[in-house]
C-alpha cells in the first residue's frame, strides 16, 4: 500500500463505515475487510489512530481493526501474516508517545499493544517495559496515565500466559521492575491521602486513578511472578502494608462524602486490595500463612465488631466474609487425620486458626451473623410488597454468593458452621429456644429474628442431625405458626414452609408426610404470592425426596395440581414461571400415570405460554422439561398433543433455527419420549426426522439421543421409515464412522443391529452398503472387544435371518479378497469361534450359536473343517442359557419368550411405555427368543447325521473335544 495515497482511500472507508446508512455503511466494511491483508495497512491504521485532529468514531474504528488484525494476522504462521519489517514498524509507531487525549480510545490502544505484546514480549519487543517504565516516571500527567494504563494491560496480559516457559519469563520480568511497581504504588498512595487531607478533589481523583493503575499492576506481579513469594521480602512487605493502607482507604471513605466524584473509585480501591489477598490466598495458600493472623483480625473487626460501623460498604463486607470462609475451609490449613502424616505449613495454619478461633469470637461471629446478617433489610421487605417475584428469585440465590451479601452471608455461615459445630450448636439452639411459641405479630423486630434464625436451622440442617428432635418440633411448634393468618405473619410462614423443605431429607417421619401434605394444600392457597411460591418449592423437595410415597400424596394430587397451574397463571416473571413448571415437571414424573386426569388444563395453557415466551428461551427449555415428564405421563394418550407437540419438537431440533443453541437438548429428549411412547406412527412424526441429518453431521455430545430416536423409529415402524430415510441415515453413518470414536462406531452399528433384528430382510436391504465393512471387520480381526462383538452380532442377524443376503455378500466379499468362496466363508468361521469371548452379552452369544448352527446341514468341506468350532460355541451357549425347570427338574432355555404379560407394577414403579411394548411382541418372533437352543443344536445335528450316514457323522464328531462331546450329551439329554 502506498502510503500517501493509501491514507485518505482507508480514511474516507473508515469515515463511511461509521455512518448510519447502510448504503455507505456495507461497502466501506466490505472493502476494509478485502485490506485486511494488504500490506501497509496497519501502518496506515496506526497513522489515523494516532492523528488527535480526526473524528473521534474514524479513530475508534481504526483501533478496532488494528486490534482485530493482531488476532489474525500477527502470528507469522498465520494465513496472510505481517511481514516482519512491518511488525517492527507498528511496534515502534505504538510507543512513540503516550498522549491519546480520549480515555476510550487511550484504553482501547492499551489492549492492543498488550495483544501484541503477548506475542513479542520480551523476545521481539524487548524495549516496550524499559519505554513504559520510563513514560510512567514522566512528569507529564497525561503521559504518565497513559503508560501506567498500558504498563497495566501488558502485564495483565503476560501474568495470563500459562506455558511454564512463559510464566518464568514473567517471574523474571516481575523480580526485575517489583521494587519500581511499590515505589509507584507507594507514591502515587502518599499523594493521594494528602490530597484528601487537603480537601483537593481534582488532584486527589487523578492521584487515586494512578493508585489504582498500580495497584492493579502490583496484584498481577505479587500473585503471578513469584514461585515463592515467602522468601521475597518486598512481597510479604507489600502484602503486610495493605493491611494499613486499607485502613486508611477505609478512614479516607468516612471524609469523602458519599456524591464525591473520588467515591467510586476509592471504593474499587478498597475492594482491589482485597482482591490481591484474596487472589494470593488462592494462588500460595502456604505462603499466604504468615497473613493469616492478620487477615482474620481485620475482617472480624470490620465485619463483626462495632470497629466497622459507618466505615464499611456491603461489597467491601462481601469480600472480608469472603476472605474468612477461604481461610477457614482452605484444605491447605487442614491437618490429616493421623498428625504424623500432616504437613509442617498445614500444622502452623492449623494452630493460627485454632487460636483465633476462640469460644468468645466463634460465639460472637455466629450470632452476629444470624442476629445482624440474616435480618431482611427494609430494601427486601419493600420489594417483598412491591415485587413479590422478583423477591422470591431473589431468594432462590444461585452462583451470587461471591459477590451479593445475603448469599454470600449465608455461605459464611455454613462453613463456619461445619468447622465448628461443637461450639456452635449450643448457641443456635439457645437462639431457637428464646423463640419458643408464636411470635408477636405487632412486634416486627421479634418476627425478624425468628426468621433468621429459622433460617440458619434450615442451612445448618445436617449439622443439627442429632441436636433437634425435627418431627416433635414440626408437630408442636412449627405446624402451628403456619395456621397463624395474620398478614405480618407471612414471614414466619414462609420461612417455616422453607425450612421444612430443608430437613424433608435430613429427618422428617414418613407417617408425617400426609400432615404435610395437607400443609402445603393449605399454604398454596395463602394470600401472599411469596409464601405460595416457597411453599410449591418444598413441594418439589418433598416429591423429589427418596423416601416420597405416591400413595401418600395421591388423596392431595388433584388439589395440589390445580393450585401449582393456577399459580403458573398467575405469575407474570419469566423465572417464576419456570420455577413453578419445574415444580410441576417434578411432580408429574413423581406420579406418572395417575396424572392423567389432572392435566387438562395444563395441555391447553403449554401451547399459549410457549408462544409468549419466544423470547425467552430459559423458559422454553422449562416446557420442554415439562413435556417430556407429560408425555412420559400420558403414555399413548400423548397423541392428541401432537398438534402442538410436533412443532414443538420439530423447531427446537432444527439446527438451522437460532434458537436450537438453547433447546436442542431438551428438544430431544422429548423427540425421543414422544416415539417411545407414541401407539403409531404419523406422517407428521416421520417428517420431523427431516432434522436428523443435520444434527448427525453436527456429530455432538448429543449423538446418542440421536441414535435412540433413530432406534425408536425403526422400532415404530421399520417399513415407513427405512423406506422412506435409510438411505439418507446410511449415508450419514458412512460419513460418521470415518472419524468417531470406537464407542461412537458401536453406537452406529447398533442402530444397523437394531433395524435387522426388526426387518431381517429390509434391514439388510437398506443398510448395504454398510455390511462390506462390518465383514471386512470381522475378516481383518477388530481389535476392539466391543466392535468386534457387534460386527457379530450384525452379522450373526444376516446370516441367521437373511441367508439368500449373506450369500450374495460372500460373494461380494471374495471378489474383493481374491478368494474362492469357501476360502472366505473359513476365515468367517474360524475368526467367529476365535473371537467368541469378546461377546458378553448371553443374546448375541445365543444368535451366534444358531447362526452358526444355520449353516448345517452342509456337505461344504470347509463347513465341516471348521465343525468343531461351532460346536465349542454352541456348548458354550448351552452353558449361558440352560437352567434347570424348578417344576420338572429338566433343563431348559432361559431366553425362550411363549406369550406377552402385561407386567403387575407396585404405585412407585414406572409402567411401561408403548416401546417397551414393541420391543416385547418383537421378542416373541425374534429366534433368540422363540427358538429353544437345545432343540436347534439337536435337530442341526441329527440332519448332519442324516446327510452324512452314522459312520461319517460319527467321524466329523471325533474331531470335537471328548469333554465337549460328553458335555453337549448332557444338554442333549431326554431329546
């Protein structure tokens, strides 16, 4: 690219490319997108982005694509790379100056040379630390930020390299500028402090930001350049002084007031210097262990001690609780079980918490935890009135507890707990019993109280086992909070119900369950949507739980359903919907079939709430959780919801549909219990395997579902459906099994398996052109057990069941070999017998034995040769299947199927669906199933004999084993 010329054509793209009309908009990018790999174009990027007279958006851009070509084009094995003599170029362009006037863009460059240097630092680039460190020093203000910024995002950057070469690069690049980053830091703080002294708001924010910089760079280097930072005395030295500064920090927050422009910033100040402890915690747990002491000392005085109040805000109380829990529960600090086995550092960190940890403190901390931290605020008890919904998500926590206080409050509390149960109990249940008997309701701190500490019984529930007799308190205290109605009482009765749903699995009685039950009948009917929302989670808890008895709650199903739709109606939120569907999800899995005169109403909703939620794909997933457990309820009578059903399943397995990303999983689970327990096919239902292909080529961690859809098609009906796709489905295992692993290819050929024990004949017919390789598999001698064993079971199905096939394949086969016929047809054999062990599975051990019983009678020479192979086999599955008749005492087939029960199921067990059907009546024609083994050997055997005459039968015989003769004797016994 010429550069003169060059400069105004890229100026005057990037100048369209920010525009709003689409008429300018789309040829400017498509023509900046053809530049990105002619040479000089980065040169003339570099140009725009640093001319300060431009249009700020023109800059920006260029930036973008500067930022974007290091990505593509820097590596030099990159497709269309950067010549080296440019890269030097654009490396020197970058650091010429630190003046950019525009902070966004000032950031947006930073991260680009840090993306350079990533690649080039310190090798190729060994002047960008010395240049910025120099520029850092600077007396200019703008230059001297814009370095520090940079300084920042390059060694951000760098600490981020993983490759053990790169990580000593870094911990050589940190123990050179360690001693500059703390005097900066350390300056830049000075300056700062004085300021606010001073009352100099403009120059305490500039010092602040430049303190924060450096902070930022010195939690890089303190964590990630040292392999131990213990013998480093400027580290521990740093790490000892943020004890002091943030105490400092803390005392500046008092005097800035809370609207002054330094607030912000100074409170991300203090959270930043606890994220380096925290940050080191994590990384050196051993050499964090000299700071124990002192990390405990600060974060209980903050947080637990009057020394906090007016100084501390909620993240800063996060982060402190935050830094106690990880202490506390870091498996460093724990010693073994037998001490002589523990580690001198775990012994030390032990003995520092031990001592900590006293009585007084641990008494102190749980109760001020429960008594303070548990308390809801006024801000939640007005969303509680104002959004009830948005409060009960709220409630429900999730992955928050790192950053929000209630959670992470809540998690403090546990593992606290759980250290030191033995001190804590005693205080808790001291707490519980000061609450005995119903609350005030005029008295709302007394109701508070008895909602936290109702609160920390339900989280401690499994460290309260053996403390609280849970069925007496249930039956004499709590079961009559929840018939107080009083409306300030709904905290205390939705807290109860909460609770309950925390000791349902730990103890509660299950003669007490009815009582429960009619609890939660009564409590779905509550004036107040919080508490009926918690109440329909402790229903899921309670369904969910293993010792729930369809039995019990069968008198309350019909009730109970009709209030969980109404409540699903009556909620507007996305996730409290899903909250109650999953409710709902749970309960219909729970009774299964029993549901089926409840879910009228339901089946007319689900397609309404499906429509409304086409933008919110989280709740899509719930209705499809929903209907998978509905058509598993249903069972055959599913089929009258397949004018909604179908769509449903048809759009959220499309992968050309965005919204598959979010509901493919789901879709197809519930693709796969619509067939299984679909009464018939449908053209509709054959038609949605249109999706199939696509989702095969995917070759996903979905692939087996999609295998089992295959199967519950060939199952449903064989003939529609390999006419009709076979040969699409054969194509696309072809594909498959060139690139899968050997537990993919089993899964693929099961699906042949499956289709031949179905349609012997179309089976073979259809999936042809897989066979060849199956043979050539078990002529070649597959190595793996498991492939091996289903290339015989296929092949056992074809020449069992398909021998006008198999014959036409060995014909095939030997023209490929170059041998005659029954040349190949020994080799079969001979491997067959050789490779009999890698079947485990007594049926295909079985369909082997009379596959290859099926060759007799023969007067082939090589049949005979290989005779007393098949006979090994056949006693070998004599063994497998043979039992005694406890009624006559004679042996008999295990595996023979004579007619079809229905099976008599106990109120827990699962019915069968209309597959499990199929696979029943396909039984009772399958040889495996309807031939006797026992009668098969003897009759093959006595048709050799036939063809033979006794003397050369009786020659063919001396070739098999005499303990194998005397054996298949015994089998052959009384025929």
């Amino acid at each position: 690219m010429d550069m003169e010329s060059a400069s105004s054509v890229v100026l005057q793209a990037l100048t369209q490319a920010t525009s709003q009309d689409t008429a300018l908009l789309k040829p400017a990018e498509e023509q900046l997108r053809q530049w990105e790999t002619q040479p000089g174009f980065y040169s003339v990027l570099l140009n725009i982005f640093n001319n300060h007279m431009l249009d700020v958006n023109v800059r920006w851009l260029a930036v973008l694509y500067f930022k974007n070509g290091i990505d593509r084009y820097w590596r030099r094995v990159a497709p269309n790379a950067l010549s080296e003599e440019e890269k030097t170029s654009l490396r020197a362009g970058l650091i010429t100056n630190f003046n950019e006037p525009v902070n966004q863009i000032a950031t947006q460059i930073a991260v680009l040379i840090a993306k350079v240097a990533r690649l080039d630092c310190p090798r190729q680039w060994p002047e960008l630390i010395p240049i910025l460190l120099e520029s850092v020093k600077g007396q200019d203000g703008l230059q001297q930020h814009r370095a520090l910024l940079t300084f920042y995002h390059v060694t951000k950057t760098l600490a981020s390299k993983r490759l053990a070469q790169d990580k000593r690069l870094f911990q050589d690049l940190a123990s050179g500028i360690y001693s500059f980053a703390c005097s900066l830091w350390s300056h830049h703080t000075d300056c700062f402090l004085q300021q606010v002294l001073a009352v100099d708001q403009a120059h305490a924010l500039s010092s602040l930001e430049r303190t924060l910089l450096s902070l930022k760079v010195l939690r890089k280097l303190t964590v990630h350049g040292f392999q131990e930072p213990q013998q480093n005395m400027e580290v521990m030295g740093f790490l000892n002084a943020v004890f002091e500064r943030l105490k400092q920090f803390l005392e500046c927050s008092r005097q800035v007031g809370p609207d002054s422009p330094c607030r912000e910033k100074l409170e991300k100040t203090i959270i930043l210097y606890t994220k380096v402890l925290l940050d080191f915690l994590e990384v050196h747990p051993c050499a964090f262990i000299p700071l124990i002491q002192r990390s405990l000392e600060f974060a209980v005085s903050y947080v637990f001690t009057p020394a906090g109040e007016g100084l501390v805000f909620e993240r800063f109380t996060v982060q402190c609780m935050n830094l106690i829990k990880t202490i506390v529960k870091n498996e460093a600090y724990k010693p073994c079980k037998n001490i002589e086995d523990s580690k001198p550092e775990s012994l030390e960190a032990h003995k520092i918490k031990t001592a900590f940890f006293t009585h007084p403190t641990l008494t102190e901390i749980g109760r001020r935890l429960v008594s303070h931290y548990f308390l809801l605020t006024e801000e939640e008890l007005s969303m509680w009135e104002e959004d009830p919904e948005g409060f009960a998500v709220e409630e429900t926590g999730g992955d928050s507890w790192k950053y929000s206080l209630r959670p992470c409050t809540e998690v403090l509390f546990l593992d606290i707990f759980h250290n030191y149960s033995q001190t804590l109990t005693p205080v808790l249940l001291e707490m519980v019993l000061n609450l005995q008997g119903p609350s005030n309701v005029d008295d709302p701190v007394q109701l508070l109280m008895k909602d936290a500490v109702y609160n920390a019984v339900g989280l401690a529930a499994y460290e309260l086992f053996d403390n609280i007799d849970f069925d007496q308190w249930f039956n004499n205290q709590l079961l009559g909070e929840l018939h107080v109605s009083h409306h300030r009482y709904k905290l205390i009765r939705r807290r109860v119900i909460w609770l309950i749903g925390q000791w349902i699995s730990v103890k509660f009685k299950s003669e007490l369950r009815p009582l429960l039950y009619e609890v939660i009948l009564n409590l779905m009917q509550d004036p107040d949507l919080v508490v009926r929302i918690e109440t329909a989670t402790t229903l899921k808890l309670t369904v969910d739980d293993f010792e729930f008895r369809t039995e019990q709650f069968l008198p309350y199903l019909e009730s109970i359903f009709s209030l969980l739709f109404q409540l699903l109606q009556q909620v507007t939120e996305c996730d409290t919907k899903m909250q109650v569907l999953h409710v709902i999800s749970c309960v219909i899995e729970r009774v299964n079939i029993q549901i089926r005169p409840y879910v009228g109403c339901l089946v007319q909703y689900l397609p309404l709430l499906w429509k409304q939620s086409e933008e919110h794909n989280m709740l899509r997933c719930a209705i499809l959780t929903t209907l998978v457990h509905l058509v598993q309820g249903l069972g055959a009578e599913s089929k009258n919801l397949y004018l909604f059903l179908l769509p449903v399943i048809q759009l959220s397995t499309d992968v050309s549909q965005p919204p598959h990303v979010y509901l493919l999983e789901d879709g197809l689970e519930l693709w796969l219990v619509t067939l299984e327990n679909s009464p018939a096919i449908t053209p509709e239902l054959l038609r949605i395997f249109q999706n199939m292909s696509a989702l095969l080529e995917m070759s996903s961690e979905n692939l087996r579902t999609c295998f089992q859809i295959v199967n519950a098609y060939i199952y449903l009906s064989a003939t529609d459906f390999l006419q009709n796709y076979a040969e699409g489905l054969c194509r696309s295992f072809c594909n498959l099994l060139k690139d899968i692993t050997n537990e993919g290819q089993v899964q693929v050929l099961k699906v042949v398996e499956v289709a031949l024990k179905v349609s012997p004949v179309l089976g073979a017919h259809m999936f042809q052109p897989l066979l060849p390789s199956v043979f050539r598999g078990i002529v070649d001698g597959e190595r793996y057990p498991v492939v091996m064993s289903t290339y015989l079971g296929i092949m056992g199905r074809v020449l069992l069941q398909n021998a006008s096939f198999f014959s036409s394949l060995l014909t095939q086969m030997a023209s490929e070999y170059n041998q005659e016929i029954g040349q190949l047809l020994g080799c079969v054999i001979e491997m067959w017998v050789d490779r009999m062990d890698n079947i485990t599975q007594p049926e295909r051990r079985k369909l082997s034995s009379l596959a290859l019983l099926s060759l007799l009678p023969s007067d082939n020479s090589v049949v005979q040769e290989k005779f007393c192979g098949i006979i090994n086999i056949c006693v070998e599955a004599l063994h497998d299947v043979m039992t005694e008749d406890s009624d006559t005492g004679t042996l008999k087939d295990c595996m023979l199927m004579s007619h079809f029960e229905e099976p008599k199921l106990t109120d827990d067990e699962e019915p069968p669906t209309e597959q499990d059907k199929r696979k029943k009546l396909l039984a009772l024609e399958d040889p495996v199933h309807s031939v006797s083994l026992q009668q098969y050997v003897y009759e093959k055997l006595k048709a050799q004999q036939a063809l033979m005459g006794d003397q050369g039968f009786g020659a063919l015989m001396e070739t098999v084993d005499t303990e194998i003769v005397r054996q298949l004797q015994e089998f052959l016994q009384g025929l």
